[in-house]
C-alpha cells in the first residue's frame, strides 16, 4: 500500500488526484491533505480518504475544520507551520499542488524525508531549482514532474540521451485572449480572463494562462528540471492543447505527447511510475479532429515571455524576484488595481529594480534568502502599483 500525501488537495490537481486515489481506496493510505479557504471540500476528502490529518492554511478556519471533521478521527491543524509538519510525516509520494511560492517550504520538507515529489507547484524550481534539486539529491527523493508540459518531457525522454536533445518545444493554448485586439485585452476583466477555452483549472493559473505567465514559468521551469540550455527551449501556440510538449533530437526527429486536455493524465503517470496504469481519460479520435495547428507566439501579446528569458540569463534569485512580482501583480488585477496588460509592466519593473542589487541576486540560495527575496519583491510590486494608481 503507498503512502500518499496531497498538499493543495481543495484545488484542481489535488482534486483530479483524489478521484484517481478514489478509483482505487486499497491501493493507497492518506497520510495528510491541505487546503485553503474551502473547508467542506476538504473535510469531506479527508472523511472519505480516512486521511490521518487535514490542514487549513489558514489559522482563522481551524474551529470550522474541527467542527466538521469532528468524530471523525481525523487530526486538525492550520497554519503555515501546520502544512510544513504535515510535509515531515514519512509517506512515499507527495502531490505538491499548493498554488505559488507558498510550495516551496513543504515541498522541501517532504523530500527531506526521502519522498517522491509529485511537483505541479512550478513556483517551487521557478524561485529555488537548485536548491529543490540538490535538496532531493542529499536525500535520496526523487522528483516527477506533473504540469502537463514537463510530464509530456519526461515521457519523451524515457530510454533517451539528453546530449541527443536538441530543442524543446512547449505548447500554450493562448488562453482567454489569444483572439483579441490588444486593445481590447487592455479593458479585460477579470471574470474574462479567467474562462479558459480548454482546461478546467483554478483562477488565478487561469488568468496566467491568458497572460503567457504560467508558460514563462514553465520556461524556467524547463531549464531548471532537464538542465537544458534556454535557448534550446522554444514555445508554440497551439489551440487545440492536444500536443503537450515536442522534445527534438539531433538526428531531426521530433517526439510529442499528444492526449487529450485531461490533467490526470500526467497525475496518473506520476502516481503509477514506472508503470503506465489505466486511466479515465478521453482517448483521441485523431481522424474527427482533422487537424491540429500551431503559430509562433507574438512577443507583443505576451511580454511575459521575453521576462523569462531574462531570468534564466541573470540567474540567482531573480526567479524568485519574478514569481513574487507576478504573484502581487496577479492579485492587484484580481482586485481591480491595476489592468491586465500591466501586470507585465510592474513585473518588469519590480525585477529592473532588484535586479540592479548583484548582492541580492548573487546571495546564497536558501529557503531564509528566497523567502526574503520574495518578501522584498512583492513590497516593491505594490509600491510600482502604487504609483500606476496615482
């Protein structure tokens, strides 16, 4: 029986990953699973998985989460601090799905207790790879990746020589607005961006899905997990979000994952490695889809793009200065603060400002200095959408 623990459990994955443990109770013991603000939905996984504790990140919600696991036999605790010590129980896989830099501690906890980090938390090597990947090699865990792109990698890459790679290519589906005028994108809402065409996903990773934020973090991402050089990762627009990822090798061969736009797919790949396991997912009928199309992303569109490039060229903690920066800037869209096509704007900003601190960027990376950097990072985002409102 594997031991399994669900971090972000309440949110998309973590529930995609839950009706897949469901599928199959036996087969797995539910040591921890953590949520945020939706506390029914995580005491009735908690009840129905017989997990052994269930954690709110938030302190103010424990008496609720009491209330409603109570006679259950499930443990309670809330907190930041709550979600780390949860991460110290030994399980054999850990789903990291906690959306943002807020991952990255328990990631970094479970795999000090030898785990296999099932990483859909793409902040987590976004702000700090080398030290998740070293952290990972110290202890023995292993880490597979589950955003659809770099599990769609990984699978092409099983049996192959990374110095026969010589490109890799990762898809975006365009999001919200990949028709519109920018002229229109700039008047955007909120409740528009967060409408994703294809996939069934959170807010917040939707609206970074219309903004090419989220890709510009699987860029890094990219660079950060396989080792390859930036400038052999490339990025298509495709509509259709069938064709995942393309991994080019130097004999002119391209290998793509293609499936459907299921996100238990590479869940399922990550919770069954190496063993390929049935899953419910959608199988292709590739003769009624007719076609499938691609296009070259408009740097104008998508400046985020571009910023992740600069990232991976500066190095350091500049990727933790650009997730805290998107993340503050993500928020003060959501409120109203500041338009869609600004949020590049105060991330540009925030990392030109930082950025210029070579003892900052070049200090040791820890989880005390990223977490610093991230602090230092979002106040200046609000003080640069502080002026954008005056």
């Amino acid at each position: 029986m594997k031991r399994v623990s669900i971090f972000g459990a309440t949110g998309s994955i973590g529930q995609s990953t839950i009706d897949l443990i469901a599928r199959n109770p036996d087969s797995y013991d539910v040591v921890a699973l953590t949520g945020g603000h939706n506390i029914a939905r995580l005491a009735a996984d908690a009840r129905a998985l017989n997990a052994q504790v269930a954690v709110t990140a938030h302190e103010t919600l424990l008496e609720d989460l009491r209330t409603a696991l109570d006679g259950s036999g499930v443990a309670v605790a809330a907190g930041q601090a709550a979600i780390v010590e949860a991460a110290s129980r030994p399980v054999d896989w850990v789903m990291s799905a906690i959306v943002g830099s807020a991952g990255l501690a328990p990631g970094l906890r479970a795999m000090e207790q030898g785990a296999t980090l099932a990483l859909a938390n793409k902040e987590s090597l976004v702000t700090a790879g080398s030290l998740v990947l070293q952290t990972a090699q110290t202890h023995g865990a292993r880490i597979l990746p589950v955003d659809s792109e770099h599990s769609a990698i990984f699978q092409a890459l099983v049996g192959e020589d990374m110095a026969a790679v010589e490109r890799i290519i990762i898809t975006a589906s365009g999001g919200a607005f990949r028709d519109w005028p920018l002229d229109k994108m700039r008047a955007a809402t909120p409740e528009q961006a967060a409408t994703h065409p294809n996939w069934d996903m959170g807010q917040r990773i939707t609206i970074d899905s219309a903004s090419m934020f989220n890709k510009s973090l699987e860029i890094i991402e990219t660079k950060e997990f396989f080792g390859c050089d930036p400038a052999q990762i490339e990025v298509l627009v495709h509509p259709e979000s069938m064709v995942h990822a393309l991994v080019g090798f130097n004999d002119g061969a391209l290998m793509a994952h293609v499936g459907a736009p299921d996100m238990r797919h590479a869940i399922g790949y990550a919770l069954h490695w190496p063993d390929r396991r049935d899953l419910p997912v959608a199988r292709l009928d590739l003769a009624q889809i007719g076609q499938l199309t691609f296009q070259n992303p408009n740097p104008e569109r998508y400046p985020a793009l571009r910023l992740a490039r600069e990232v991976m060229e500066t190095g350091g903690l500049s990727g933790a200065i650009f997730n805290a920066a998107k993340e503050k800037a993500l928020d003060g869209f959501i409120e109203g603060r500041i338009g869609f096509l600004q949020m590049a704007d105060v991330v540009e900003q925030v990392l030109d400002d930082l950025c210029a601190d070579n003892g900052l960027i070049n200090a040791e990376m820890t989880l005390d200095t990223v977490t610093q950097t991230d602090h230092l990072a979002r106040i200046r985002a609000d003080e640069v959408m502080c002026a954008k409102q005056t």
